[in-house]
C-alpha cells in the first residue's frame, strides 16, 4: 500500500496575532495536521517574497503567511503591504507555471485559535490534491 503524500508547509506567522493564534489552538489542544513548520516574524509585512521563493526552492510544498487583520497591525500597515505582495507573487507563479495555490495569505488573530487550525488543515487538503512541489531544487 502506497504511502499517502504529506506535504511540507512553511508557515510565516506575524508575533502579535497569527503567532499567538497558533499558540492558542496548541494550548486548546485543537486538532490540526503537523505539516506546519512555523517560523515566527515581528510582522506579516516583514515577509519578502524572496522568502516564500527560497521556502518551495528548498522543498516546501506550500507557505502560508499570516498576519494581523486590517486595521490591527502593530507596524501600522505591514498586513497591508503583504496582501498586495502575496497577490503579485501568485500571478507571477502562475506566469512561471507554478500552481499560485501553494501560497495562502491569511489574517488570524491571536484569538482566533480555531481558524489557524482550520486554514492550516484547508492547506493540507489542498496541497495534498495538488502533489508535490514541481520546483525543489536538490541541494
């Protein structure tokens, strides 16, 4: 029997919301799959596409980044920022034959412990429909 793929995610998670969102549905002990390899930013906006490149280079299979809801930035309009950079990226994924589907962009609050399960658990499904990422690079 075949093992079923479980794919690699990358997760960007602002400190003051997304974060402590994460945080939230661990100490609830709310369900989720352990795809996620979070790595914490002081902010959304902080988040250089650069990063989310290098991530599916070195064998992610999707990155999601999330951030404060608007409005409720510490830094003001990072969360903002990151919207209008996350949309360009996608299109440019797509121009490059990339699935824009493998990077997800979410606002989750630090309360909101129940929603980074559900986006997390959205993501898997999804990537898992989707297979492997057809651009890592062996290094």
């Amino acid at each position: 029997m075949a093992k079923e793929f479980e794919p690699n995610i990358i997760g960007f998670l602002c400190n003051w919301c997304s974060y402590a969102g994460a945080d939230l549905a661990g100490t609830s002990r709310i369900k989720y799959p352990p795809n996620i390899k979070s790595i914490r930013v002081m902010c959304s906006g902080r988040v250089d596409t650069v990063f989310v490149l290098e991530a599916l280079k070195k064998g992610a299979d999707g990155v999601l980044i999330a951030g404060c809801h608007p409005g409720d930035c510490h830094y003001q309009s990072g969360n903002y920022k990151t919207n209008r950079r996350i949309k360009l990226l996608k299109k440019f994924l797509g121009e490059m034959g990339v699935e824009p589907a493998r990077v997800r962009f979410e606002y989750i609050s630090a309360s909101e412990g129940q929603k980074f399960a559900q986006v997390v658990t959205e993501f898997v499904n999804e990537l898992k429909k989707l297979g492997p990422s057809p651009i890592k690079v062996e290094v």
